[in-house]
C-alpha cells in the first residue's frame, strides 16, 4: 500500500534481460534500507527487491507489467519516482495507491507558470469513468489532484518542491506515464455495474 508521496528519485544503473522480463538495477538515497523481498513503487509500478549489491538494488520487471507501463523505456540514467510500503503508522498524505498501474498515458502538454506547471495528460477512453473533478490519479507515482477535465484529457497543477522532487519535470509532450486510478472509484464503479446487472 502506498500514497504516491514520493519519498526520493532514483537511478536506473543497468538493465539485463530476465527470461521474458527484465531486471533493473537502480540506486537511491534509501538502497542501503532496502531488504530483500520489501516492495516499492517504481513510477507507480509495485516492484519487489530481488537482489542487493553495495548501494544498489535489482527489481524484475515481468512481461505483463512491461506491456502495462512504461517501465520497458527505461533507459541507464533514467530518473524514477520511488515509494516505500507506507507502514501501519503512517499517514495518508497522499490517497490510497496500490501500486497497480491500469493503464498508460500520454503527456499532452506542459505550462509553465512561473512557480507552477500545468501538465494535461490523454488516457484511453475507457477510464472517464474513474475521473472526477478534483478527484485523485496517480501519475508516475504521484498523488496528483485531477481537474480541467476535457474528452479523454485532464489537467494537473504541479506545486515547485513536486516538480524537484519527482521526475516529472523529465517529460517531454509525447511521452508515457503510469496512471493508477482511485481505488474508491473502482470499487464504487463495479458495485454500480454488478447491482444493474443483477436487477436487469
């Protein structure tokens, strides 16, 4: 369970093929903290340590979650949002993220605002549903606050210290990102269709 506050940003140092998946290994400021076998959020995406070595850990990436994501363009440098499980303690900064990416999107376009930045990202189709004004998305592993809903686009508002601390000031218009939707509105959604079909 995360809350998609990024705790830090991390690098991917080199990539090798795994069977059908892919391994990666990263360092972040956090590589020594990690044990084997702890989950993190890798740009929204629930990894598990596989491996550690000195400061840098491996993850494997299989082919269902390289088809989901953007994980499969990763490249050596490449900055990634990371995310550790939130402990029992913790407190929601965010909102309820699982680390289970639906689907992917696309940055559409990028406003700057002298000290914030407009982002308006596309999806498919298919989640407006799971959308609302001033609702929650994760993005890349961000808990971002969605409005400026438009078609199959929406808008987020990216505060200085987000835009430092996350890797969303790496994209470029054209480029994919991670989109986990809100869990309430999944299960609220699916609880609407299951009671219509039953009463049909």
């Amino acid at each position: 369970m995360f809350t998609g506050i990024v705790e830090a940003l991390g690098r991917v140092e080199a990539i090798e093929t795994a069977g059908s998946g892919t391994a990666f290994w990263l360092t972040c400021p956090f590589s020594a903290e990690l044990r084997v076998d702890e989950s993190v959020s890798h740009n929204g995406a629930c990894l598990t340590v596989a491996d550690k070595q000195d400061d840098r850990y491996k993850v494997v990436a299989v082919e269902e979650t390289l088809a989901r994501t953007n994980l499969g363009q990763w490249q050596v440098g490449s900055r990634i949002n990371l995310e550790r499980s939130m402990p029992a303690s913790g407190r929601f900064d965010g909102h309820i993220v699982q680390g289970h990416v639906d689907a992917l999107g696309k940055l559409e376009s990028v406003d700057d605002r002298d000290g914030s930045w407009l982002l308006r990202f596309s999806y498919p189709p298919t989640y407006a549903r799971l959308l609302v004004e001033k609702g929650s998305c994760c993005v890349n592993g961000v808990s971002l606050t969605v409005f400026g809903l438009q078609g199959n686009t929406f808008q987020v508002a990216i505060i200085p210290y987000t835009w430092a601390h996350t890797n969303l000031q790496d994209l470029a218009p054209g480029q994919p990102v991670n989109l986990e939707f809100d869990l309430v509105g999944k299960f609220l959604l699916r609880s609407w269709e299951v009671a219509a079909a039953t009463t049909a």
